[in-house]
C-alpha cells in the first residue's frame, strides 16, 4: 500500500503498528491455541471429546458457510493451484460443477486463497484481511486529511468489523472498499491538479472486489462508492469531466481485469437453480423483533447462543432469522459519534450528510419501507441479491467514516457546545428509543424464564451505552492530551472488546476424528459417497474424495431436476447434504415471490410431514447406485437401511439410571405396543459419564419362552447417544405377543440407561423393574433386511455401509475392457464401434480428446456425459474449459498490461518532474 505523500512520515508508525496489533490481539486465544474456532470442528460433524468455551455463543463466527463452503472449496482451490490446476471444475461435490464461477470459493483469491490449504488457514486469511481493511482505510482517511487520531479510530472499527463476525465467509472483498474509495479521491485530487492518471488504485480495488468471492457484498460495496463518485463528480467544478474520464477509464480497466471470473460466473448463473436469489429477496425485510440489533448486538444475550428455555419456537426463530438477515451492526458509540458529523459544522459536512443519507436509504430498505425498496430494485440485478444482508459492510464503513470526521472536527475545531450536544443527545435517544420499542413485547418474552442471559445483556449492552455517554461526554472538553488519551481508550475499548469478545466461547478442546476418512481413501476411488450428515458438504472435496452431498449457490439446474426426479422429491437442493430442511412441493419459492408481487394471499395449506432422508435413501436406493454410490455415511447410531420401533417413551424430563457393576434393569412392552415382527438389534440411549463407563452392556429379549441376547462394549461407546446391541439370532415376534427386557452390566465402572416419560398414547402397562411408572427407558427396536448393505467401517463419530455393485464411473455399451486411470483419463479397447458413457455432470465446458482428435460430448440420462468409441484401443482424455475463457483471460491480460504501462508511464513522468 502506497500512503498520500503527507503520510509517508513516522508518525504514521504508531496508528499503523496498532492496527496489525489489535486484530492480531483480538483474536489471540485462537492463535495462541486456547480455544478453537476451526469450522471443521463444527459442520464438518467427525468430533469426538468437544469441550465447550468460557461463554456462550457462537465460537468466533455466527455463519457456518466459513465452514460448509469457504474452508472446504478453498482447501479444494488451493491444491489445485499447489498442482498447476487452475480450479475452474469440482468433480467432487454432487455430479461435478463449475468451482470458481460459484464465487463463494474464493478460488481467484490469489495469493490468499492459497492459506485455505491449511486447516488453520481460514483464520490466517481472516487477520490478513483485518488488517488489511484496517491499513487501507487509514489510508483513505488519511487522503481525506483527517488527523491521525481520527484516521486511527475509523481504521481500527473497520478493521474489526462486525461483518467479518457475522458472515465471515464474506470478508474477501472488505478491504478493497476503502482502497476503492481512495483510488477515486486520489482520482479528484488528479483532475483538480490537472495532471494525468491517479486513478491507478481503481482497477485492483474493483478487480480484487470481484475476485474476493463474493459479489453481493462487492456489488453493495460499488453503490457506496456511486455515491462518493457522484459527491465529488458535483464538487470538481471545471475539472468534474476530466475526473469522471477517470473513473470511467479506471473501473473498465477494472472490470476488463476481472473478466476471467466474471464470464463464467454469469454462465453459471443462467444455467442454476438460484433458490431465493430468483425473486423472493425483494418481498424480504426485517421483522419488529430484530429491529435493535443493529444498535444494540447483546440485548438478547451472547450471539449466537441456545434459545433460553420456555421461549417459544417462534419467537426464536424470529430472533435467528433477523440475525441471518442482518450483515453487520453499528453499535452504540459509532451510531452516535457518527450522527455527530452531521450535526456540527465543519470540514467535510457535505460528505457527511452524503454518507447518512446513504445509511438511512439502506436503512429504508432493511425495514421494507416501500419507496427505498422501490429505489434499491431499479439498481440493475440489485433485486435477485440478499441485499439487505450484504450492504452491512458498506454501511459499516460510511458510519465508520463519519466517527473519523466527528473525531478530526474535534481535535481541530474544539469541544462540542451545549446546543451541539443536545442535539446529538436527542437525536441518539429518539433512534434507540425507535429501534427498541418495536421489539419490546419480544424482549419481555424472551426473559420472562427467568434466564440466566438477562445478566449478560444487562451488563454487556450497559457497557455499551456506558461507553458511548462517555465518548460524547469527553467531545464536550477540550481536546487536551488527557482527554485525547480517554477518547483514545474509550472508543478502542468499545471496538476491540466486541471484536474479541467471541473467541471465549470458542472451544477449549475438540479432536477431529480422520479415521472414517482414511478408510474412504483407501477404498473409495473413482465411486462417490452420499453422507447423512458426518464428514459434512463438501469437505470431501477437500480431501479428493466425491460425495453427491453439496451445499452450494448456484446450483445447476440439471441436478436439481435430477435430485428431484430420482433421488429425492423432497430435498432442498442448495443445502443437498442428507440432513437437511424437507419441504413439500419444491417450487414453493418462486410461487411466494410471485404472489407476493402480485399481492394475492397464499392460503395456508394442512401441514403435511414428508418422509425423512432414511426413508426416501431406502425407496430410491436403486437410483444412487446408478450415479456411482458406494458407500452411505451415517452418525453412529444411525442404519438407513433398517425398519426401527422406538417405545412411547419421550426425552421430555429424562433421568439417568445408574447400573453399577451387577446392576440390572427389566421391563415389559405389551403386545401391540410396537410394529415390529421381526427384532436383530436393540439399540438404548445410554450416558457413560464422559467416557468413563466401561465393561459390557449386556441384553436379553424375549417373546413368550423364546430369547435372544447380545453385548456391546462400553469402552469406545459415544455419550449420551444410542448404543447398538446385537442380538445373536434374530428374534420373531408374533403379533398377539409381548416383549420382556433385561439390560445387564455385569462389570466395569457404572454406566446410565436414560428414562423418559410415556407418551399419551403409551400403553399403561409398561412397567420398569426397579423403577415406577410413568418413566421407561428410551429404547429402539431393529429390524435389519436380509438384504441390507453391510456396515464396513464404525467408529465414535460415524458409519459407512457400502452398496452392493454400484455403477462404474465409466461403462460403454456393448462391453469394451477399461482401464480407469482418473476421473479425467480412461484407457479402452473395444471389439466394435461403442459409446462411453461418465458419470460426471453435463455442462458447456466440458471437452473430449481421443488420441488426440477433438470429439463431441453427448448428454445422456438427461445429466451425464457420453462420446462415441472407434472399434479398438482408444486414449480418451477429458478436461474442463469454461466458455468464452480465452478471448475473457485474452482481455484480462491486456487490461493488466494496460495499467502496468500507465502505471510505469506515471512513475517516469514523476521521476522527469522531480529533475
């Protein structure tokens, strides 16, 4: 980075050594190896021995997408680059599909994608780019001639910017906001001087925008800087045509640079199921509970934390569903240091006035008010966004400006008057008071338990108000250096302690459990794998492994109509992961948005449950054998593939029941009680005192006088999860009969059935020995087909049972011998003329070469891959070109060639100027 020729001083050192500092402190637990915030450890669902963190909440971000996309894609770009590969395919998650063109992958993000190859490389990439969005904000700050003071203050709230909190999987664009405003001020500052260039910051800030991954915050990011265009295109007088040939020239260089990114991301989008992003977006605002939030983040407790209990679902959900709306939030002290840049005269008060206005229209259209939607929308493709989530970093950094310019006009210009902070006072008063009084039936509601958070939003959101009456209080002094000092320490304390706050309900220990994952690279090869929750979405592709699980926007169209038709009528495409949200009738989305446009009322329908993932996996197992899955994962206490009958018992109010050594527990299940006519497993929820049980649970089932028993070991036994016992015979139960039980533990440290309750509709003759009624253990019946795929491998965290003969990854027709080499080489020897066909997703792009020659790609089976075989032995290779990519890199590099000669061009004309 290139400071303004006035900050190229020493003096800079100290505001410069604060912001690498503070974000590298905020963060230090992590660092140090204290707590850890490692996605994997939560969406990546293979941890055993978690131990939770000093506080609750979410454990240094809230948005699992870091972890379900950015971490695992960007672990998958980094080693394709580590190889020579440019990431333009992923053959690993669903069928195949476009991997940079998703853009959330960061896959363009060089040099910084390259730290996602590391397990610890998200949080690397998360200090880099707080400190980046600190130092160029300085920067631009310091351009605007604010004091150093100021510039510090502002830099260092938008270094640790909520945003990167909230949704970190966003932070890739963050920092080139500032240094695209700077770009365009250093652009004014050429044209008013006359001189050529100075736009040269423009083409890398936009370029890098776009090449951040994510162009919804970029795309948000690019309105604010409009409207700073439009300031100083209305303020250049006689230079504004010079200025705005500048800016012109800088941001086409800009998006000529990002063209290798662009064209194909807009191919993809015209191709994809785009979820909410087709219409429904425009129809969404914020609802009354969330509207405090963005001034006070603590007022419902720690963020991210479990619902305190005795709220009610839906109040829950209305809280968790603001928090998913919202991208960032301002806080206190910076809402009212900011509002102070408009309220007292002074040097930039026009910019002022531009960066509220800005605010209050986004603002507008966060709250749904009609004429700001209405403006919003006619932004072009600003409507198929989630706009009112991503413009939180452009907003957070024009409040953020604004505290830079109260600070600067108080350092230069003196205390504030009464009359100035009266106004402020009031006007402060008046935005809280709005913003909590429309939430104030659902704060009531969610403390009325009696929880223990009311403390912690007591005294976290009294701190705040603490600080921000502090801050305002020290603006009416002279700005001495004791009272420098205090606004110093006041306003950082505010920033860095939210900022750091999260890290202490990070983990303290957590182990990754890799084990299920080294069976699968031993065995797997080129079949696919189809997971019902451990070894989450697209983690495999981390690791080269290919699973049909993926969580991804876009998603092709073609696999979405594929999951639909064949493998799953019920699933929800962007989150296809085997443990996701069902719905029924898939095309709900854009019926909603439609109605909603047109203002008709959809008349609720009588809710209707649909089949769980098990159910739809066993009537569809067929299918998933055809696109090449071999093996299905499960948590460990769960078989697909086995009809079960769990007794009336529910968890509400369970106890645990200790079996010492030579402990025993029977009971009675009626006839009728269960379904079943045919019993091979039973599986008990069971509690082992955090690993410390040991020896043998033993089981004994009978029906009339006919029995059958089994043991499981207690040793490598998960805590409170079902433990499987296998009967050693499979036992019949004849319709008219009941069911007597005997769970005993015959040596070893104690071990705990959990009770539950009856049910209503329990039968009141289930009796526990030992133990009155109403509670029973909370057992489950097994009945396993004949012809159930085997388990293969088992361990704490997971499952993995392997189908019988799936598809091969390539077959022809008729039979010619195959010699599989990779996903992208097969070798074939064929006694006559036959097609090819590939399992892998059909998709513009894709090219075929046999011996060299160029052949056609066909689509068959409505999304896979075939070409025509001469008789004989043929090399056939494939690889992945996106459309259009080489006239776009062609022009890219000329783009970059052009601002590199500009650039040099406006070095040497300084060095004739300075002779």
């Amino acid at each position: 980075m290139t400071l303004p020729p006035r900050a190229v001083t020493n003096r800079h050192l100290i505001p410069i050594l604060a912001l690498i500092v503070l974000p590298i402190a905020a963060n230090g637990l992590m660092l140090a190896g204290i707590t850890h915030g490692n996605p994997a450890i939560f969406v990546m669902f293979l941890t055993r021995g978690l131990v939770g963190g000093w506080l609750p909440g979410a454990p240094g971000w809230r948005d699992p997408t870091i972890g379900l996309i950015t971490q695992p894609l960007g672990m998958l770009s980094a080693r394709d680059w580590l190889h020579g590969i440019v990431p333009w395919w992923n053959p690993y998650s669903g069928v195949g599909m476009p991997l940079a063109a998703e853009m959330q992958t960061m896959s363009f993000f060089l040099p910084f994608v390259l730290l996602l190859k590391f397990w610890g490389g998200w949080l690397a990439l998360k200090l880099i780019i707080q400190i980046l969005c600190g130092l160029f904000t300085y920067a631009l700050l310091i351009e605007l001639r604010l004091t150093r003071l100021a510039a510090g203050l502002g830099a260092l709230f938008f270094a640790l910017s909520p945003t990167i909190y909230l949704v970190p999987h966003v932070m890739g664009p963050l920092p080139f906001a500032p240094l695209l405003l700077l770009g365009i001020e250093r652009a004014d500052r050429a044209a008013r001087d006359s001189r050529g260039l100075g736009f040269g910051l423009i083409p890398v800030a936009l370029a890098y925008s776009i090449y951040g991954g994510y162009p919804e915050v970029a795309y948000a990011d690019a309105t604010l800087a409009a409207v700073w265009t439009i300031w100083r295109f209305a303020g250049a007088g006689a230079a504004r045509w010079r200025f705005a040939r500048k800016i012109v020239l800088g941001c086409g260089i800009g998006l000529v640079m990002s063209l290798p990114l662009v064209v194909p991301f807009f191919q993809y989008v015209r191709l994809s199921y785009l979820g909410q992003h087709a219409d429904l977006y425009s129809w969404i605002w914020l609802l009354p509970p969330g509207a405090p939030l963005q001034l006070f983040p603590f007022i419902y407790g720690p963020i991210g934390a479990l619902t305190p209990p005795g709220v009610s679902p839906v109040l829950s959900n209305l809280i968790t569903a603001s928090w998913n709306q919202l991208g960032g939030w301002f806080g206190p002290l910076a809402a009212l240091l900011g509002l102070a840049a408009i309220i007292r005269p002074g040097r930039l008060r026009g910019l002022g006035f531009v960066l509220t206005g800005f605010i209050l229209v986004w603002q507008l259209r966060i709250w749904g008010f009609p004429p700001a939607v209405w403006l919003i929308d006619r932004i072009p493709l600003m409507a198929r966004t989630n706009a009112i989530r991503f413009s939180g970093p452009a907003m957070e950094l024009a409040c953020f400006i604004l505290l830079a310019i109260t600070v600067d006009r108080w350092q230069t210009g003196g205390a504030f008057d009464r009359r100035a902070v009266w106004c402020l006072s009031t006007l402060g008063a008046a935005i809280g008071l709005f913003a909590v009084l429309p939430a104030l039936r659902s704060l009531i509601d969610w403390f009325a338990p009696g929880t223990a958070m009311l403390g912690f939003a007591l005294g976290a959101t009294g701190i705040e108000l603490a600080l921000a009456v502090a801050a305002v209080t020290l603006l009416t002094r002279p700005p001495g250096r004791a009272t420098t000092l205090a606004l110093t320490l006041v306003v950082g304390t505010e920033c860095f302690a939210t900022a750091a706050l999260s890290q202490f309900a990070a983990p303290r220990h957590g182990t990754i459990d890799l084990s299920g994952v080294a069976y699968l690279q031993r065995h797997l090869r080129l079949a696919r794998l189809y997971s019902l929750q451990p070894f989450g979405p697209n983690y495999p592709a981390a690791f080269g492994l290919a699973a049909i699980d993926e969580n991804e926007l876009p998603v092709p169209a073609a696999w979405n109509d594929y999951i639909h038709r064949h493998l799953d009528p019920y699933a929800d495409v962007v989150m296809f992961t085997g443990s996701q949200a069902r719905s029924i009738g898939c095309t709900l989305l854009p019926r909603a948005a439609a109605a909603l446009r047109d203002g008709v009322f959809i008349r609720p329908q009588r809710s209707v449950t649909p089949p769980d993932q098990s159910a739809e996996l066993r009537r569809h197992l067929a299918a998933y054998g055809a696109i090449g899955v071999k093996y299905v994962l499960t948590p460990p206490d769960q078989n697909p593939f086995v009809t079960h009958a769990d007794l009336p018992v529910t968890s509400a109010g369970q106890v645990p029941f200790a079996l010492p050594a030579g402990g025993v527990l029977s009971g009675d299940i009626p006839a009728g009680t269960i379904s079943l006519r045919h019993v091979d497993r039973v599986d008990v929820l069971i509690g082992t005192y955090d690993g410390a049980a040991r020896g043998a649970l033993s089981v004994q089932l009978c029906t009339r006088k006919i029995c059958a028993t089994g043991h499981a070991e207690l040793a490598t036994a998960q805590d409170d999860h079902f433990l499987a016992i296998k009967l050693d015979h499979r036992l019949d139960v004849p319709v008219d009969a009941g069911l007597r039980y005997r769970f005993t533990h015959r040596h070893g440290a104690a071990v705990a059935i959990w009770l539950g309750s009856f049910r209503i509709d329990a039968p009141p003759a289930l009796a526990v020995g030992g133990i009155a009624p109403p509670h029973a253990p909370l057992l489950r019946l097994i009945d396993t087909p004949r012809d159930a795929p085997p388990l293969v491998f088992a361990n704490q965290v997971m499952r993995i049972y392997r189908l019988d003969r799936p598809r091969e990854f390539f077959t022809t027709v008729p039979a010619c011998h195959l010699t599989r080499l990779a996903i992208d080489a097969v070798d074939a020897d064929c006694p006559a003329p036959a097609r090819l066909l590939r399992l892998e997703a059909y998709y513009p792009g894709w090219h075929a070469r046999i011996a060299g020659r160029a052949v056609p790609i066909e689509r068959t089976e409505s999304i896979f891959q075939s070409v025509a075989l001469p008789a004989g032995r043929s090399k056939v290779r494939f690889f992945y070109r996106p459309p259009f990519i080489r006239i776009s890199c062609a022009m890219a590099l000329a783009g970059l060639a052009m601002w590199l000669g500009l650039m040099l061009a406006s070095v040497l004309r300084a060095r004739r100027a300075r002779r």
